[in-house]
C-alpha cells in the first residue's frame, strides 16, 4: 500500500504546485483513454480499477485547485508591508 500513498503524494503535490501542471493533466488523460494500461481493460473490473483510481484523484485534485481548496502556488500573493497607527476617538 506504500507505493499507492507514495504515487498519490507525488501526483497530489505536482497539480498543486508545478509548472508542469497542464501536462501532468494531459498525460493523465491520455492514459485513461490509451488501450495500454498497467491492468488492461479488457478484464472486467479488474482493468478499471487503475483508471478509476486515477480519475478519482484527478477529478478531486482539480475540483480542489479550481474551487479554492487549496493555492494553486506556495504564497497566496504579494505580501504588503504596512505600519499600524492609532485612530483618536470623537467623543
């Protein structure tokens, strides 16, 4: 099972934060269309398996960086540097 934890790590954190993104996305999709396949599909379920696995991680993943769950980068944006200072009250 430690490979499977390990594969899914690696694929999790090349969507959220490469440059590489799109292709891994590509390759992926290629691969759940190709005929050659690590359990080929001609044997009932057993061949879907490994497509199904990779679909589910691919739809979560991306549904995650498109709606927000997580940054599609390391830093969420510009940092600004501002100085705090007191407002006096009108009373």
């Amino acid at each position: 099972m430690q490979p499977l934890a390990s594969f899914y790590r690696w694929y999790r954190d090349t969507l959220r934060h490469s440059p590489y993104r799109w292709l891994l996305i590509l390759g992926s999709l290629l691969y759940l269309l190709s005929p050659a396949d690590i359990a080929p599909d001609v044997f009932p379920f057993l061949g879907w398996i490994d497509d199904g696995w990779l679909l589910a991680i691919l739809v979560g993943e991306l549904s995650t960086l498109l709606f927000g769950g997580a940054s599609a980068s390391p830093t969420d944006g510009p940092v600004v540097d501002v100085q705090a200072r007191s407002i006096p009250d009108d009373e």
